[in-house]
C-alpha cells in the first residue's frame, strides 16, 4: 500500500475548507495526509490545525523587505514539510514563481472560472445577473485564477439571494468539491497537457 499523499494547506481565515480535509482525513476517507497548514496570519484556519495536532507555520509578508523576499520564505516553509500537493484553501496572497515552483497547488474559487475571477467572484456573479454559478476547483499559475481548470460544480441562483446566501451555498459544494478532487488527485495522480487537467 503506498503512503498517503503528503498535504500542506495554505489559509487566510475560518478554515472551513481545511475543515473538511481533515474531516474527510479523521474519518479515513482522505487517501492524503495534511502534514502542515500555514498562513500570512494568525487566523482561526491555524486553531483549527492545531486542534487537529498538525504542524502549522506563518509567513507574514510585512516580516519581509519586499513580496520577493517573502516568496522565496514560503516557498522554503512549504519544502521543509516535502508535500506532494499543496491546497490554498482561501489563502488570499498572490503566490510568487519560487512558491510555485516548489510543489503543484491546487485551487478553489467561488465562480464558474474564466467568469469572476479575483476576490469578489460571488459578489461579481450576483451583479452581472447570471442564473448559475458555482465552484472551480483549479491548478495555480502565475495569474489570478487562471489556471488550467480540474473541476467544476454548479449552483443556482435565487432571485432572493444576497451575497452571503448565496456564497454559503457555494460554500457547501466547495468543501465537498475539494474533498473529492483531492482524494481523485491522491489515489490516481494527474497529469497537464496544455489546459486540460487529467485525474488518475
């Protein structure tokens, strides 16, 4: 039986999608293994790991003379923990070349991807009037919410819907969106060809 794959969770906030990692990991249907979770801050996505007994680590950019300098920290912090994939679960920082270059990172944005990329996927959906949004589970690259795309999953929207509704709803088919292309990612691998993400 192979080892489990190795995880590093970058976060920003509530950790609700670490959460469901380490949920889908107690219950031993993870076939991965969250080996550290770090941050740019103290937020409650840490509390969380370390509830969990995993190892954590924070990498603030002020700690830093510039974003580079910074880059080349995280990138050493997430190599110290060797992770086979690397999931930014609402981690809200761009990630430099030297981070990217030192594992694959995987992605979930609150928008049906190329449409609403940035920060206010939600927000953007609901003011532009589309009927359906979603979650994108997706590669990171170089650009904001540009890369190749695994999966996708839909949701409706309501006529009533405010932003806070309608992105906690996204957030029920992100958690379990992740959870899946994680394990489908850990038991068969993947591979890249131009902009398709192959899965085992």
């Amino acid at each position: 039986m192979s080892a489990p794959l190795r995880l590093v969770v970058l976060v920003s906030g509530s950790g609700t999608l670490l959460q469901a990692l380490l949920d889908a990991q107690t219950a031993g249907t993870l076939p991965a293994q969250v080996v550290a979770v770090g941050a740019d801050q103290e937020c409650v996505g840490l509390e969380r790991a370390r509830a969990a007994g995993v190892a954590t680590f924070v990498e603030a950019v002020r700690d830093h003379a510039d974003r580079g300098a910074w880059d080349a920290a995280l990138a050493a912090r997430i190599a110290e923990h060797a992770p086979g994939l690397v999931v930014t679960a609402g981690f809200m920082k761009i990630l430099g070349p030297q981070a990217l270059a030192a594992a694959t990172f995987v992605n979930t944005h609150p928008a049906l991807l190329p449409a609403f990329p940035g920060a206010h996927g939600v927000r953007d959906a609901l003011a532009y009037g589309v009927t359906v949004t979603g979650s994108t589970a997706h590669l990171v690259d170089a650009g904001v919410d540009t890369g190749p795309i695994i999966e996708q999953r839909t949701v409706a929207i309501a006529p009533d819907d405010t932003e806070a509704s309608l992105h906690e709803r996204i957030k029920v088919v992100e958690r379990e969106m992740l959870v899946d292309v994680v394990t489908a990612m850990a038991s068969g691998g993947w591979r890249v060809e131009g902009r398709r993400v192959h899965v085992g």
